[in-house]
C-alpha cells in the first residue's frame, strides 16, 4: 500500500472543510423558501434574476409550479373531475410563474388570500389567467 503524503491530506482535508461550509451556508439561505402560504410561495418566485438566491428560488418555484400543475392535471383526468386549469398546450412553466407573480401581487393586501395554501393560490392565479370554458 502506498503512503499518503501529508500535503496531499492536508489539501484533501481542506477541501472537505471548505465544502462542508459552504454547504451549511446554502442551508442557511435555503431554509428561508418556505412554502407554508401562498404568500412565501410568492416571496420565493418573485426572486429577481440579480439577487444571489434566484438560481435556487427559481427551480424551488418552478418545481412547485410544475409539481402542482401535474398533480391537478392526473387527478382531473383519472378521476374525471372538472378542470380548474385550462391552460394551451403551448403554455410554459416561466408563464404560469409570471401569472402567478402577477396574481400574487396584486392580491398581496388580502391577508386571508395571502395565508391559504399555496396550492391554493397558484390554482387561483392559473385559473384567472387560464380559466376554463363552460
């Protein structure tokens, strides 16, 4: 067995220290996208692009986005319920984002709006943006 040479543990330990930190200081950032009412869903997808966080409140929202609207597609459809959603084929998630924020923002002075789930809101938002005929 060959000997580690002490450089070379020194620089390896380094590194695991450097990116236990850095990860503990993601973390920290992370723990603030909550989810628990519409109004932190709003608080996350309405990151602008500059901010440091955006890359992570981006997917964190799209995430909840895309996750939510396949949810309301496949109960829709295998239970045969009506859709609340109607949304066209070309719609995109970045769209349903926009709408969103947009909804969001401008109900952000209905407090009791604002606390419902944030399922809720995003099925309001898409629904007014998307609503669906008959």
């Amino acid at each position: 067995m060959k000997k580690t040479k002490p450089a070379f543990v020194t620089a390896l330990a380094a590194a695991c220290v450097g990116g236990l930190i850095s990860q503990q200081t993601l973390a920290v950032e992370d723990a603030n996208f909550r989810f628990d009412s519409t109004a932190d869903l709003y608080a996350v997808c309405a990151v602008k692009a500059d901010a440091a966080e955006f890359p992570v409140a981006n997917q964190a929202c799209r995430a909840f986005i895309e996750a939510s609207v396949q949810y309301h597609d496949q109960i829709s459809k295998r239970k045969k319920l009506n859709r609340l959603i109607c949304y066209p084929t070309t719609a995109t998630i970045e769209e349903g984002r926009d709408a969103f924020v947009t909804w969001a923002k401008d109900h952000a002075g209905d407090k009791k709006l604002m606390a419902e789930q944030p399922v809720v809101g995003l099925v309001r938002a898409l629904a007014a943006k998307y609503p669906c005929k008959g």
